[in-house]
C-alpha cells in the first residue's frame, strides 16, 4: 500500500475517533452551567480590567495635556525626592 493511502486511512480513523470522543465521551455543560461560567468570566474581567486601570491611573500617565510625565503617587514621591 503506498504511503498516502496509509495517511488517508489513518486520517479517517483519527476523524471517526475524535467524533466518537466528542459525541458519546465529552461531558458537554448544560445551559445554565454555561451562563454561569460566562457571568464568572465577565465579573472576573471586569475586576481585572478595573484594578489594571487604578494601577495605572496611580502610577502611571493619566493626564497627557499636562507636562508632568508621572502623576498620582509616583509623581509626589518624586517632588518630595527633588
């Protein structure tokens, strides 16, 4: 049998194989399971997102029409070093 067809064959048994899985073995969430996890999913981003923005607000550049470059915390401790 030449090398392609043992490929080819191969391929359809992977195929069978993951549908198989898929169909008969793979425990699938029911629909509030899924809108469960989505509301997790959200809250969680909203909370990161939320502390990424204070971080940064704090700490880094949160007013660009001023010519201070550091703001907030970062830009006192530098006036009081100065």
């Amino acid at each position: 049998m030449p090398k392609q067809a043992i490929n080819v064959a191969s391929f359809k048994t992977y195929l069978s194989e993951s549908y198989n899985e898929l169909v008969n073995k793979v425990s699938w969430p029911t629909w509030k399971e899924l809108q469960g996890s989505a509301i997790v999913v959200l809250v969680t981003a909203l909370i990161i997102s939320l502390v990424v923005f204070v971080m940064d607000y704090v700490f880094g550049v949160h007013n660009m029409t001023n010519t201070s470059f550091w703001k907030g915390i970062l830009g006192f401790i530098y006036k009081l070093m100065s």
